[in-house]
C-alpha cells in the first residue's frame, strides 16, 4: 500500500504543477463555468482515474525506460512516430514555461530580476534531473502533501468565511472568460493537456514497478486524487471570486489575504510546484534520448536545460499563451491510443518487451 500511495502523490505532483498552484487553471477551465464548473471536474476526475490507471499499468506492464517504450508498441511504428514527437514537444515546451515561471514567481513575490529566478530554477533542476527515476519520484512526492494541506485548509476557509449570495457568486464566475466556450470540451481538454503533460512520467514511474497491479491502483488513486484537489480549489476560487477575478495567482491571494506569512509560505510551495513539473519534464525528455544515469543522459539534460534557460525569455506570460491551447487538443491523439490499447490489451501483453528505439526506428 506504501508503493501506491507514493506513486499516487508522485503522480499528483507531476499532474499538479505551478497553473493549478496559482488558482488561475482552475479559474480558466472551471470556475468560469459557474456551478456548471462542478460537473466538468466531475467528468476531469473520471478521465484522470482512468488514464492515470491506464498510463502506470502499460509502464509497469512494458517495464519502460522511456515513453517511447510503450507509445511505440500500442500505436505502431508510423502513429507511434507522430505522439513520440508529439511528446518530446510538449515536455520540452512545458519544462521551458516552468523555467519561465520561476523567474516570473521570484521577480514578483520578492521583486528580484527575473533571470535570477529562472537561473535558480535551471540550477536547481540540474541538480536533480540526474537521479533515477525512485529518487525523482519522492523528490516530487514529498512536496505535493504541503500543497494538498493548503487547498484543504483554504477550502474549508472559504466555504465558511463566504458571505457573498450563491446566485451573485454565480454570476461573477460567468462573467470571467473560459480557455474553452463548452464545459465539457473544458473538461477534456484540461484531461487532455495534463494527461499529455504527465504521460512520460507516468509511464517512467510505473516501469520502475513490477508489480502491474500496485503500479495500476497507484496510478488510480493519483487520477482521483488530482480530482478532488481539482474540486476544492474550485470551491475556494468560487466562493471568493468577487475578490480573487481580477488576480493572475487567486489562490496566492486568497492566502495572502488570510496571512501574510502563509501567503509566503505558499509562495515557496508555488515555486515547489513549479520545480515540480519542470524535474518531470526534464527528466522524462532526457530518459527519452539516453539511459538514465549514463553520462550521456547527463550531459544531454543540462544542455537541455540550458537552452530552456535561454528560451524563458520569451517570458511566462508569453510562452503560456503560445503552448498551452496547442498541447490540449494535440493530446487527444495521445488520449485515443491509450483507450484503444487498454481496451484491446492485445496490444501490449503482459510479459512481453516493449517496441525498443531501435525497432521503431526512432532516430
């Protein structure tokens, strides 16, 4: 039970980055809906279940080293090709945002230059992306309880400090603009871009467990549990959002308001996350090109750092609105291979090694 749990927090880390911290996720896909917003996260927390269950169990069941270890096998050679890529985008793209975020977070919490905090951020990476993978997954676990305490804690404040009539709140909450017009396009595509986002990971994590059942039910837990915290940001954004609308990190600001010092607490936890999803973007886009703890791998990882450190200069805000519409509606592709193969588990039987690099003529 041990393992799962800890597989379940690690994929909540990867899952939940430095957008969910903010608050400004959840306002965009979610709380703009209203009420209706509750319905979408109902229907975001069946998909991640499922998809986290689905992703752990093909890693573990392939013993994969990297994404493509299985990516090739349920898509063939040619789509295989395609999502591989696909991938390789969005990890680099996304570790490239998280980078930015740093900058961003420190320049703004603590009014430093913004290459200072992208710098730490880099560095701070580096130091961590060459561990393998059992290391990687409780350095990401080990913070994600402190946040999970502080959306509780938050939620419940908000559910019994609101004053503010249901039907006002309501209101205000339709008035913001969603990244997508339809709920449940919302929902799926939220789904989609996390599930992108996290895929890699995923798979490394449950390829680091033999056991197909514990990685399976680790990777259920986690997709709930991403849910539920999905819910209760939602429930404290909602009911302040006459005070939080107008803010980039509504979350930060709920806190700030009730402490100043546990606004800036979680301010490191903000920046936790964002270490967070940038260690599994990296590490994952790394274990894709070169075995983990080779030289290679190493020295690949910090030139890649380096050009994301370069690359966040185009600034967070920036790099958000050129990324993030794109990767939810390209992991739809991603999405669909996953259902087939768990559906037809034909696919990948269990005991038999995944397509390798060489086979699917990666290179």
């Amino acid at each position: 039970m041990k393992k799962q749990l800890q597989i379940a927090s690690a994929f909540i880390g990867t899952i939940i980055g430095a957008g969910f911290a903010s608050g400004q996720e959840i306002l965009q896909y979610f709380t703009s809906f209203g009420l209706m917003g509750i319905l979408a996260i109902l229907v975001s927390t069946l998909m991640f279940s499922y998809m986290g269950m689905t992703l752990t169990r093909l890693g573990s069941r392939a013993r994969a080293r990297s994404h493509g270890d299985v990516i090739y096998r349920i898509s063939g050679p040619y789509l295989g090709k395609v999502i591989d890529y696909i991938l390789l985008f969005i990890l680099f793209g996304i570790g490239v945002v998280m980078i930015a975020g740093g900058g961003s977070a420190v320049s703004q919490q603590f009014g430093l230059p913004f290459f200072v905090g992208a710098l730490i951020m880099t560095l701070l990476v580096a130091m961590a992306v060459v561990n393998k993978v059992s290391r990687v997954v409780n350095i990401i676990g080990s913070i994600t309880p402190l946040l999970i305490l502080f959306v509780v804690a938050v939620s419940i404040y908000c559910l019994a400090t609101v004053e503010t009539p249901l039907a006002e709140l309501n209101a205000i909450a339709a008035e913001q603009t969603p990244v997508i017009s339809n709920w449940f396009m919302s929902a799926l595509n939220y789904v989609s871009f996390n599930i992108a986002v996290g895929c890699s990971m995923a798979i490394l994590m449950g390829g680091d467990e033999a056991d197909e059942k514990t990685a399976a039910i680790g990777g259920l837990l986690g997709g709930l549990g991403v849910g539920i915290l999905i819910l209760l940001s939602n429930m404290a954004i909602f009911s302040k959002i006459d005070v939080v609308a107008a803010f980039d990190l509504p979350m930060l600001k709920i806190v700030s308001d009730l402490s100043p010092t546990l606004g800036l607490l979680y301010s490191f936890i903000l920046l936790g996350m964002i270490f967070n999803t940038a260690l599994s973007m990296f590490f994952s886009f790394g274990a894709r090109f070169a075995e983990v703890q080779t030289r290679r791998f190493k020295v690949f990882s910090l030139a890649t750092l380096a050009l994301a450190f370069v690359l966040s200069f185009v600034g967070f805000t920036g790099l958000v609105s050129i990324f993030y519409p794109v990767f939810g509606y390209l992991g739809l592709l991603l999405m669909a291979a996953l259902l087939y193969a768990s559906i037809k588990r034909s696919v990948l039987p269990a005991g038999e090694p995944a397509l390798s690099a060489e086979d699917a003529g990666r290179f």
